[in-house]
C-alpha cells in the first residue's frame, strides 16, 4: 500500500534522512493528517496543488529540499495551518500570498528561495510595480540599465577601497548561499541578540573569535559566532566554513543558519546547542554521561564522519576534532562544529599537505610531521577522543610525556589492568553490571586503539568504525 493512500494517518515525521524523488498528487489524500515534517531530506520537482486538501493540516515543513516552481495557490486555503517552512529550497515564479494562513508566517518560512518575492521577503515584487501600464514599461527600459551601470559603478568603487585598506567602508549584510540560509541579517540585529556581545552571552572562545548565544525579537535563539579579524587565519576559517558547510546535510553536523558579513565584521549563525560541548560532561564537576550516553555520542561523532568521509561528493576532513567540537543538543545528539580549518580533498585526492597546526595531543603522526592530511588522519582524532571520553583523561595532561601517550597508556593497561584506567565516574567494583560495563568499555577502547595506530594504512576507515561502534552497543544491550 502506497504511504499517500493512508487516509487515516495523523502525523508524518519523515525529517532528515535522505528521502528523494518528488511529491505526488496523491500528496492530498491524507485526509486526516495534521502534521507533516519532510525536512532536510532531497525531494525535487514541484509542490502539488492538491496539498489544498489537507484540511486538517496544522504544521508543514517542507525546508532544506530541493523543491522547484510556485507555492501552490491551494496552499493558502488551509484553514486550519498556524505554521509552515518551505525555506531553503529552489522556489521561484512569484509573490508570496499574503492572504489567509499566510497573514501569521514570517520571513523566516520562506527564506533561501532567492526567486521569491513579497512583502515577508522585504523584496517586492518587479511586476508590481513595473508592468502595470505603458508608462511603467517605460520606466523599466530607463532604470533597469541605469541601476545596472549604478550597481557596476558602485561595486567597482567598494573594490577599489577595499585594495587601499579602508576598513570603514559599510556594506550589506550578506549571506551563504540559498541552501543554508533562512534570512538576511544585519550588524545591528546580531549586537541586540547579543546585548552588545555581552560577557553574559559569552558561549565560549576559540582560536579565531568567540560564540555568543543570541535570542532574535521572534524568539528564536541561535549561537553567533563572531571571527576575530585582527588574527591572522581568521578571514581564511570563515570562508572555509562557509565553503563546507553551505551544501552539508547531516542530522550530526552543527546547521549554519545564516551569515552577518561586511568588511569590518564577519560572524556565522548556527543551531545553538543548550547542553553545550562534550569537552564539558566530560571534564566538567556537575556533569556526568552514563555508558550509554557516551556510546551515542560516539556513535553520532563517527555517523557525521562516515558521511564527510565517504557520503558525500567531495572529500571533507574536519582537521580539528576534539571533544570541544562536539557539541550537544537538548537530547544529548553530538553534533560535529568547527570547520574553519577543515580541507576539501579533490576528486581523485586522498592526502594533502596543511601548514595548519590542529590542536595538540588529537592529531596523527603524520600530521604534526609533515603535515599530511588524509580521513585515515582524523580516524586518529576520533580514536584519541574515544579513549578520553572512557577514561576522561585529556591526551596534553601532565602525565603524558616523554615515552607515554595517551595511546601508549590505553596499549598497556587494557591488557593487564583496563579497570584501572576507566573513569571511575562510570563504573563502581561493587556494581552488579560492572563485569558488562567493564568488557564493553574494554571493546571501545580496543577500537580506538585500531583507529590510532603509528602507520596510516593500518587505521580502520570511519565506515569500518561506524559498524563496530554500533555492534558494541548491541552487545551492551543485549547481556
């Protein structure tokens, strides 16, 4: 039986996963429906007329697709729809109703469709004002060309300020491409979010600026993260995460919603994360992860990876993995952040060279070395952050030096001692799981060892981990 053909169904939650093809005209025979969520998934083609039949229909996400033509003029006869998303898609050919359902929704429902057109969009509409009679036709032959030349003239003087270093010079807000963005910001809209980039919004800094938590007049709240300018490398990080991420979907990577661009200040905002990093349940006093926790966690980071790796047309590696990019939603789901070093490894391209130093104690041989970057690099990182999340030792703390590592330590106490080496957060002797808990967390640490040994070629492939990491926790499971 086709899915279109369940008249009785109430909710459809089909959001991010990897759903393609188009919407049928049988789209309308869900009579009963209410919600529908198929979000961040890849449907193509258009959106059929018949979604005026969902008379009962009170919610509909149809965001981050790749859906194409005009909002169906049906959709604004949906007496009963409080809330709808088709932002992030490829609409096109026409105004947004401003009637009906329409009079609640915002901007926010419609943006990263760059052919759309209406008040919400604070873009009007060309043929309102401009095809209504001879005279406006005419107007159109003058001004269009004029602002044309206007535009090239005012575009060439912008870059001419900018050769000479004018750091002064105002320009508009600009935002990643269609696919990422929900809306157009600007400076002043990121400093009220902030409070004026208040210490009290203060997320966290890094290497080239800071992340404050921003909460916009609608509601929303997202985390702004502000590049510091004055550093070298910084204007590189953003358009690195900019190239990365606008075409990125996975349910474990950190969303860019949209950027805040001019010559004098850059900043991404992204999904804000409320339960913060995994840097910070894992070293944190106050926060603790149980064992299955941990597992899943791993188990997002490596999914994200697997898809970087090998999911995707081109070659990702992150080049910073570290548990204090791994942050955590309001279910606890990891979520990979970062990208302002990550490489983009051509068709055809397994290694490059890097002069980008990666954080201390995370990164592989060949890395710190020569400055190799391969996925066999960053299955490194993740096997050291695995053993830190088990035994909630940094790899960079004091007792690591000379002849031992933090792999080296894993090596030799896994053999003679593993209960000596687990945090002891996560297991008591006493326990009645603890013989279970102890040759699980001895499984985990066994898998990281294979990510991380001294020769590249040697190192499982993500795909290889994903599969082991999942298959442990089954075992955990099922005894």
């Amino acid at each position: 039986m086709s899915l279109w053909n369940l008249k009785d169904l109430l909710v459809l939650n089909l959001s991010d996963n990897s759903l393609v093809g188009s919407l049928p005209p049988d789209f309308g025979n869900l009579n009963h429906i209410w919600f529908i969520d198929l979000s961040r998934n890849h449907l193509s083609g258009s959106i059929p007329s018949t979604v005026g039949d969902l008379q009962n229909l009170a919610y509909l996400s149809l965001a981050y697709n790749e859906l194409q033509g005009s909002i169906p003029e049906s959709l604004g006869k949906l007496i009963s729809l409080v809330y709808a998303n088709l932002s992030n898609n490829i609409l096109s050919e026409g105004e947004i109703p401003s009637k009906g359902p329409f009079l609640s929704f915002t901007s926010q429902s419609f943006m990263g469709n760059e052919e759309l057109c209406g008040d919400l969009l604070f873009r009007p509409c060309m043929t309102r004002f401009f095809h209504q009679s001879r005279r406006s036709k005419l107007l159109l032959i003058i001004f269009v060309p004029l602002g044309a030349s206007l535009m090239a003239l005012a575009s060439i003087i912008v870059f001419m300020l900018r050769r000479r270093g004018n750091r002064n010079v105002p320009t508009q807000a600009e935002s990643l491409p269609a696919r990422t963005t929900l809306a157009r910001i600007s400076y002043i809209e990121v400093e009220r979010a902030t409070q004026g980039f208040d210490q009290c919004n203060l997320l966290g800094s890094g290497g080239y600026g800071s992340v404050y938590k921003g909460i916009f007049p609608n509601g929303m709240v997202w985390a702004i993260k502000v590049f510091n300018l004055q550093i070298e490398g910084a204007f590189k990080s953003f358009d690195s995460e900019c190239e990365v991420l606008r075409n990125l979907r996975h349910r474990n990577l950190t969303k860019v919603i949209t950027s805040c661009t001019n010559l004098d200040f850059k900043a991404l905002l992204l999904e804000y994360m409320p339960n913060g990093s995994l840097e910070q349940w894992s070293h944190s006093d106050g926060y603790f992860l149980n064992m299955i926790q941990r597992l899943d966690i791993m188990i997002d980071v490596a999914s994200a990876l697997e898809y970087l790796h090998h999911g995707y047309a081109t070659i990702v590696v992150h080049s910073d993995l570290k548990p204090s990019n791994v942050l955590l939603d309001e279910r606890l789901i990891g979520h990979v952040s970062d990208f302002g070093l990550a490489k983009l490894l051509g068709e055809g391209e397994s290694i490059a060279h890097t002069r980008t130093l990666a954080t201390m104690g995370y990164i592989a041989p060949e890395y710190g070395t020569v400055g190799l970057v391969s996925r066999r690099c960053y299955v490194y990182s993740y096997g050291i952050m695995v053993m830190e999340t088990f035994t909630r030792k940094r790899p960079y703390d004091e007792m690591f030096k000379e002849n031992l590592s933090m792999r080296s330590w894993v090596y030799n106490s896994l053999r003679a001692a593993p209960e000596e080496i687990i945090d002891v957060t996560l297991m008591e002797p006493e326990e009645i799981d603890f013989q279970k808990k102890l040759l699980c967390v001895s499984s985990i640490l066994e898998l990281a060892l294979h990510c991380t040994t001294e020769t590249p070629n040697e190192r499982l492939n993500m795909k290889e981990v994903l599969a082991n990491i999942k298959k442990i926790k089954l075992e955990f499971l099922r005894k």
